[in-house]
C-alpha cells in the first residue's frame, strides 16, 4: 500500500502521536526476533550484495544500485541487479531494468539460483536487509543526511524498519545528499559498530542542458523523499511556482496527469518529475513533461571502489 510519510516521523523528539502508537510496533519487534534466529543461507557460487535501509522512505538505495553495479561491471565482473517483486514498485524494477542487467523475483533466493545458473560473479539486491533468510557477503545500509533516523522509533511509531541498535550487522553506510549534522550522524554510527565504513554521496543533476533557468516549472513527484527533489532544483536555481506530491510508487491515472496539465497552463509554467516517475508514464502522457536526470556522486569514490574489489577478492 502506498503512503504518504506522517511528518512526525521525522521530528527531533517522539510527540504524542508517537507515544500513542509505540505499542503498536511490538508485532515489529517480535517479527525481527524471529526474523534474526531463523536459518540463513550462504552462497559460495556467488558474491551476494545487499543495498537497503533501516529508515523507512527514500534514502538512495537505487541509484546506489545502479553505481554499484557500474562499478563492478568496469572490473570485469559478471554482474547483476535484483529486486524481489512488488506489485507496487513497478517504477523502481522498471527503472533497474533500464539502467542496468537485472533480475526480478518474488523469492530472493530465486533471484540468486537464476543468477548462477547465469554464470553471474556478482548480484545486487536493491532492498533486503530485512530478507534474513540470505547470509549477504556484504551489507550496506543508505540513510538521507537531513532526516537521518527521524524521532527514532520503530514503525509505525517512527520511521525505522529495525533499531538503529542493528547496525552492529553491518558492513557499510552511505549518508546521501545535504542538512544534517554529519560529524554527530558519524559519531553515533562509529559507537554502534566501530569497524562500520561510512561514505557520503550526493546528486548530480546530468541533463541540466535540458533545462530553462528563465522558465517557471510546475514539478511532482511520488518517491519516498521529495523534499530532496525540489531542493537539487532550487540549488541550481530553477524557478520551482509549484510541487504537486503523491504517496510514494503512486501509480498514475489518466486524471491525475490531465490535473498537473490544466495547473501548469494556469501557471505558464513547464513540467518537471523524476525520472523513476517518468517511466511510469505512458507515451501520451509524456508528450508534454520532461524529467530530471541525476547520477548519484560518492565522496571518496576511490577509496569505495577499493573497498568493493578488496569484498570482491
């Protein structure tokens, strides 16, 4: 089911509506107990990478999917994609199918079978930490600078899938885009698990040719972070008149598309979406509507890219 993220979540402090709720996320912790103690599978045949988040929402774990994968590719290694099939995220197999060699599956450890019996060195899996049946070669948790782990409390409480306690398991978090107080996210994280390696990213926008710094853009979006989409473009001084947002992986109707139409006339304004909402678009529908193009940026990238072949080998 989609949803539009409570903002509560995302404060300093649980409120009262979080206190309310906190009995409600027993069935999680519960459903994480006997989550960590059932029987974990390792593959010999295959190097097994998981990419995802403890932080409910948009943290970046696709377009670190699709570096990585770019990335392992350049070394020569067989390599695939996964992402176990979701009704519901159409927009984010469809846009790994686009970008990269990809395999998509309703059991993960079918993902992994079909991957070695197609000589693949190397899968990706873009979400899965919470799948504890698959013993990962490598564990990398993604979180957003700016709402790092919110109030802290586990759903539907707060926004964490786990606690933030679990990052003792592992091997490599990302802290995407700007905001937050770096030093102090680090801190935190080194006590956690102080042999953890901590990387920092960023977007890049990669069709800004494409774009009109005198025009005024009407923009919308249905991902889990969209205050990170309309700041990228208010940092490279795009005149943003109006954001229309839906619930994240919204799957659009012919209507919602005619509304964003009707508002941009009465604006004079273009129109501007992501690229993962892009791709959910019909031909018709995209007659009229460009998107952004970004790439995600690694601080360090070098020293990344060590890291991975050193997992590798």
């Amino acid at each position: 089911m989609n949803f539009k993220k409570p903002a509560f979540w995302d404060l300093k402090k649980s409120n009262i509506f979080s206190y309310l709720l906190l009995p409600f996320t027993i069935p999680v912790i519960i459903n994480n107990f006997f989550l960590s103690i059932q029987k974990k599978y390792k593959f010999s045949e295959i190097k097994t990478i998981c990419i995802g988040n403890i932080y409910l929402g948009g943290t970046g774990k696709t377009p670190l999917t699709i570096k990585l994968f770019n990335i392992i590719k350049k070394m020569g290694v067989n390599v695939v994609t996964s992402k176990k099939f979701y009704l519901n995220q159409i927009d984010e197999q469809n846009l790994l199918k686009a970008k990269t060699k990809t395999i998509i599956s309703k059991r993960r450890l079918d993902a992994i079978n079909q991957a070695v019996n197609n000589s693949n060195q190397v899968i990706i899996f873009d979400d899965g930490l919470q799948e504890k049946k698959i013993d990962y070669d490598l564990k990398i948790v993604c979180f957003k600078k700016k709402n790092w782990i919110g109030n802290g409390q586990l759903i539907p409480s707060g926004p964490l899938r786990e606690k933030i306690e679990n990052l003792k398991n592992y091997d490599i978090v990302f802290l995407n885009g700007k905001g937050g107080n770096t030093e102090n996210i680090k801190e935190i994280i080194y006590r956690l698990n102080s042999k953890i390696q901590i990387f920092e990213s960023n977007y890049e926008i990669q069709n800004f040719n494409e774009l009109d710094l005198n025009s005024n853009y009407l923009i919308f979006s249905g991902i889990g972070d969209p205050l990170s989409f309309r700041e990228i473009l208010l940092e490279n001084n795009i005149n943003v008149v109006k954001e229309i947002i839906f619930p994240d992986h919204h799957r659009y109707k012919k209507k919602d598309i005619e509304n964003v139409l009707q508002e941009s006339k009465k604006l004079n304004a273009k129109i501007l979406t992501t690229e993962k909402d892009f791709i959910k678009l019909s031909d018709d529908d995209a007659k009229n509507i460009n998107f952004l193009k970004i790439e995600l940026k690694i601080v360090k990238e070098e020293q990344f890219i060590n890291l991975i072949n050193d997992k590798l080998n």
